[in-house]
C-alpha cells in the first residue's frame, strides 16, 4: 500500500486555504451590502437586481468551495494528521453549507433572520476550521 505523499498534501490543503481566503476577499464588497441593508434595517427595500447579481456572485463561490471540499475529500491524509484532516474536512463542509444558506436566505428578498444564521454557520466553521490547520501545524513541527 503506498503511503501518502506529504508534500502534495500541504501543498493541496495549502492551496485550498489560499483559494478559500481569495473567493472570501472577492465575495465580501457583495456580503456588505447585504449586510449593511439588514442593519439599516432597509433590507426590504434592497434593489432586485443588484439582489440577483449578489445571488449569482454568491453561488458561483458557493461552487466553488464545493468543488474544494469534494477535493478535501479525495485527498489521503498522513496517518499523524489523519484526526485534524478528518476535523478540517467537517469544518470546511459546515462551511460550504453555510454558504448554501446564505445563497437560499437571498432566493425571495433578503430573509435576515436565514441570512444572519447562516453568517453565523460560516463564522463558526472558519474557527474550526483555522483550528485544525493550527493543530495540524502544530502535529508537522513536532
């Protein structure tokens, strides 16, 4: 059985995290919008078009972070990060649902109350899933 090639694997996890952040950065101008309607309290009022550009924007970085996470998926894990890859795979597939309720929360007005929790799915997943690449940095330096 051949043993797992470490350097492919960080450098995938690597990239995965790099190409996360930069979708991130790409999508927040489009998530403060939003987010800004709702705290004004003029969510109800937001353009309808402007809301579906946001939506397409939002679902093709929804897209792909699935295709990542499918990534994550087939990659094969050193057997002394096996745990954290196994906890940094959940974590980054909380987050591709988070974002699929974000994109759901968007589909008829803007429904805060599905937007705000799935803000909140997202936000509890980059924790978990920034632990994880703590701890498996931590398992390398060892």
């Amino acid at each position: 059985m051949k043993r797992p090639d470490l350097a492919y694997y960080l450098t995938t996890i690597n990239t995965v995290v790099t190409d996360t952040e930069q979708i991130g950065t790409y999508l927040n101008d489009a998530f403060e919008e939003i987010k800004g309607a709702i705290e004004n309290k003029d969510a109800a009022n937001f353009d309808d078009a402007r809301r579906l550009e946001i939506i397409a924007l939002f679902q093709e970085g929804t897209d792909k972070y699935r295709m990542m996470f499918e990534k994550i998926g087939r990659l094969k894990a050193p057997a002394r990060l096996l745990g954290n890859h196994k906890k940094f795979e959940q974590a980054y597939k909380a987050y591709v649902v988070g974002c699929e309720e974000m994109v759901l929360s968007l589909q008829d007005g803007i429904d805060e109350v599905a937007f705000q929790s799935a803000e909140e799915k997202q936000d509890q997943a980059t924790d978990q899933i920034a632990a994880a690449i703590q701890k498996m940095t931590q398992v390398m330096v060892k």
